[in-house]
C-alpha cells in the first residue's frame, strides 16, 4: 500500500466514526503517514515502507476495526524504529519514565529499609521520576537532532 493510499484510508476511518478514541488513534497513524511523506525518502527505504504496510494490511475488513488498527500501529511503530530508527515523540522520555519510577521504588524501599527512612518509596519514586524524565529528555533531543523524530501534529493545528 502507498503511502498516499494509507493516508486516504485513514482519512475516510476518521470521516466514518464518532468515537474520540478511535479518531485519535485514526490520526496518530496518520501523523505519523504524513511525517514519512515529508520526508526525503530514497526510493529503496519507501518502497521497504510501502511493503511493509502491505504485509501489515491496513485496509482489512475487521469488525473490530480499532483493536486492530492499534496493533498495526505498533507494529508498524516498532518497524520504523528497528529498520530506520525513527521514533515517535516523547519515545525516550515515557522509556526513562517508566524505568526511573521501577528502579525508583526498588531502591527508595531496600535504602529506605535498611537506613531506616519514613517514606523511603516516595523518596524514590520522586528521585527515579526526576532522574528519568531527565534522562528521557536529553535523548528525545539527541534523536531530535538526529533528525530521527516522527513529530506529533495532531495538538498543533
């Protein structure tokens, strides 16, 4: 499937539903269409992307067009970050979020057990959200720089 095609496909999925999730879904895939269009593809790396949504096989009549379209969203999002290393935005910023609050609340508990500290799980979880989202942060600029950035346009009209 082109991309041109993908792009009008889901166009058409918007035009068809009411349900605010299901558009934000419909768009996020879009955006992210729309961002590869942008961008100054070699004919090898768009036909490898047009294959691939082929395989994937976006315009499939399902009756559970959402849950289907979101793991085809994954799918395709792991594709683009495996084989070209695009990301989405925010990708290393949720990624140091998520492993800063883990480790966080492990070690707030074993130093805040064995110093015998009040609270030592909300010490941590504050200390490994901050150190997270920090790190986080300084990757999404190094990818962003990098040019490796599928920007999000749907909150920027």
């Amino acid at each position: 499937m082109r991309l041109v095609e993908a792009s009008k496909f889901l166009h058409s999925l918007i035009e068809e539903t009411d349900k605010k999730s299901e558009i934000k879904l419909y768009e996020k895939f879009l955006n992210i269409i729309v961002e590869l269009e942008k961008r100054d593809l070699n004919e090898t790396e768009l036909q490898s992307i047009e294959e691939e949504l082929n395989k994937l096989k976006l315009d499939a009549n399902t009756s559970i067009r959402k849950k289907y379209i979101r793991k085809i969203l994954t799918a395709f999002t792991k594709y683009l970050k495996d084989k070209f290393s695009l990301i989405p935005e925010g990708y290393y910023t949720q990624l140091g979020l998520a492993i800063g609050l883990t480790f966080g609340v492990a070690l707030g508990l074993s130093v805040g057990n064995s110093m015998e500290i009040d609270n030592g799980m909300t010490y941590g979880l504050i200390f490994g959200m901050i150190f997270g989202l920090a790190f986080g942060k300084q990757k999404d600029s190094a990818a962003e720089k990098q040019n490796r950035v599928l920007k999000n346009n749907s909150n920027k009209k």
